[in-house]
C-alpha cells in the first residue's frame, strides 16, 4: 500500500479555495480534509508533500496537440512520444490526446503504431488516445493543413484506420459537408468517436444537420471555418444553438480575441469549452524554422506562420491557456473547469479532471503566477520545478 499526504493546498471545496489536506492511496485520492484543526493525519503516510499554500488543481488535459520541445508525433517515433509526455507533465497537463496532420496513410499508420507501442510507458503525461485532424477537410479552410493529401470522407479507409488502431482513435476531426461527410459523422459516432468540426466550409444548415447526425464538438472554434455573417451564421451559430455541442478554444492571445473568449464562455459555459494548445514542435523552444505538416514553420515572438503568413498551430502550454483565460476575465474556478473537468467529460474519463475522493490522483501544484510546481500522475511526482 502507498500512501501519500498533500497538505496545506488550497483547493475547491465549496464556493471558495480552502486550505486543506488530500490523502492519497495506490494512485487515487481517498480523502479531502480542511487544513483547519486537526487536518488530516499523516502516522500512515509513506509520502508527505507540503503545498506551502498554493493552488492545487486537477491535472490538466490537452485534446488536441501535435509535438513540443522540437518533436512532432507524426515522426512516428517513440522519442517523439516521449519527449511530449514530458513537455505535457512540465506545462500541468497530465493527459493527452496524440493529434495527426493530413497526412500520406503509410505516415498516419506509422503515427498510430507508435502511440500504440509507447502508451503504458509514458515518463510524463499519460496518452490518452488519437485525435485525427485531417484528411477529411475542406481545401478552402485549410489553413496549414496540407492540400496534397486532403480528401473526400471514405468509410472503407476509415475502417481500415480504426481496424489498425484498435481503440486508440478517441476524436476525428472531419468537415462534414463534403460528399460523404454526414454517413462518416455517423459512423464515428456509432464507434463511439467524438466527432469535431473543423476546417470546414459548412453553412449554418449543414452544421446543425452534422450536430444532429452525431458531431458534437467543434475544433479550434473560429479558426479554419465559415466566419459568422448576419446573412451567414456558419457553423459557430449553430454550435451555440445545440447544447451538446462543445468547443475548443485557443487562448494565446493570438487565434482569439479576448473579448471572443468571453462570448465563448457567454455562449457555452465552462461545462462545454475546452481550453487546448493545438502546440506544434515549437512549444518548449521558442522563435525558429521548423518543419510541420510538410510546410516550413517560421515561429517569431511566439507566433507561429506558414510562408504566406497562414496560422500554424500555436506554441502556448496548457498553464500559459489557463492564465490567459484568466486574463481574458473568465473565472479561475470555470477557466480551471475548461481545462481539466470539460475534457475529461468530453473523452469519457469520469475518473480525470477533479479533485475528490475516488478520482486519479493526477494533480498540478500551480503558483499564483500559473507556474507549474509539481505534477503528479496516479499519486507520483513525474514532474518537479526544483528539480530542473
């Protein structure tokens, strides 16, 4: 048996963070207990860890990121796996979802095979499946999403994906208006696929007929779709209007306008928007050239662009995200929501994304200044600020 004890954290109880003490044992959290008073007794504790008063929050999870620290996961390598995992764990995000870019299917495979071999080794963040972005996209909202390898939704080669991974392929990304886009939104959702939207040209009618049909989350909303238009609602409008619908944001002051953030969470709440990185290998590694998608990636101040100056990704963390979020005016309480318990519930994780008895012990000690201090994966430690 391992026992560790967390104390003098605050963390949500009720209505406001309170000092308290969490017990945790084999990996999972077993009590909640004020600091005030007695606390919680540590006689048995293998472990005892002193949160000096900071925030304690769930462990962060990123449903959509390609690679960091200079590796991409369409390498299809183990190191480039791993080197996420890490960069994941360091930046508070102890779950993840391995995201493609169209690709050549030999590449694709070659990706899928590699998450298959590492998931169950990870030194970091815990692989929590596939997100297939691509190639079932719209050439004309593309964005850097390569134009050589895109094409029409084709249920026999998504068989022949999902045969070869198995249970890895958690979300698809698809635009749902091309020929044979509704029969696969339908088809993923009946394998129990998370079905987003993106990159994608649908009106607001096609939308709302994907919505119906089974899609139920919409990828970086706002970028690489049918803008809102008073004549043209787009696929946006119609996400607000179906209150199943989920939406991903990227908050890194740059794919989304504060004040968008706001009318985000105005429109669907904490329990429907999902804070992500959509990282690129230069998450981790600042301004350069890089390599991604089959295009060259100039990174400069951050900001990430193809040659014709096309958006490519982001390079913010998952703390970065949460503290922008905040900046933006959103409540921490509903901005750490969106980044720990609204994923968890979008890939059916009920034992991610809070902090309560019964839940995995996958946790973030965070300063008020959204520094990462530790990270905790299933109760150990894979990540350490005083340790770098």
């Amino acid at each position: 048996m391992s026992v560790c004890l967390i104390r003098n954290v605050r963390l949500w109880i009720e209505a406001e963070p309170v000092l308290s003490d969490v017990r945790i044992q084999n990996g999972r959290i077993t009590e909640i207990r004020p600091a005030e008073g007695t606390g919680l007794s540590c006689s048995d504790a293998d472990t005892v860890i002193d949160g000096r008063g900071l925030l304690l929050i769930p462990g962060m999870i990123d449903v959509h990121i390609h690679g960091a620290d200079g590796f991409d996961m369409m390498d299809g390598t183990l190191q480039s796996m791993d080197a996420v995992s890490r960069a994941c764990a360091r930046t508070g995000c102890t779950s993840f979802l391995a995201t493609s870019v169209s690709s050549s299917m030999e590449d694709l495979l070659g990706m899928l095979a590699s998450v298959a071999e590492y998931s169950g080794q990870e030194t970091g963040a815990r692989v929590a499946g596939v997100h297939i972005e691509g190639p079932y996209l719209n050439a004309k909202r593309k964005g850097m999403q390569n134009e050589r390898y895109l094409r029409h939704p084709d249920a026999n080669e998504m068989a022949a994906i999902l045969e070869h991974a198995g249970s890895l392929i958690r979300m698809v990304t698809l635009a749902p208006e091309l020929p044979g886009g509704m029969e696969m939104v339908s088809f993923l959702k009946e394998r129990g696929i998370v079905v987003s939207v993106a990159h994608s040209d649908a009106t607001y009618e096609e939308a709302k007929e994907a919505f119906q049909c089974g899609a139920s989350h919409v990828t970086h909303c706002f970028n690489g779709m049918r803008p809102i238009h008073h004549r043209d609602p787009g696929i946006v409008v119609a996400a607000f209007e179906e209150r199943h619908v989920s939406v991903q944001a990227i908050v890194d002051d740059v794919h989304l306008h504060p004040a968008i953030v706001r009318m985000l969470y105005r429109e669907k709440g904490a329990d429907k928007m999902v804070l992500i990185t959509d990282a690129l290998q230069a998450m981790g590694m600042g301004d350069g050239t890089y390599q991604f998608g089959g295009h060259r990636v100039t990174v400069s101040q951050g900001v990430a662009k193809l040659e014709d100056g096309t958006l490519a990704s982001s390079t913010v963390t998952m703390n970065e995200a949460l503290a922008k979020t905040v900046r933006a005016g959103i409540p921490l309480r509903d901005a750490v929501r969106m980044a720990t318990e609204t994923p968890a519930d979008v890939l059916g994780m009920p034992a991610k994304g809070r902090i309560a008895p019964g839940m995995d012990a996958d946790l973030v000690l965070m300063d008020d200044g959204f520094n990462v201090i530790w990270t905790m994966v299933d109760g150990h430690i894979v990540y350490s600020s005083e340790h770098e």
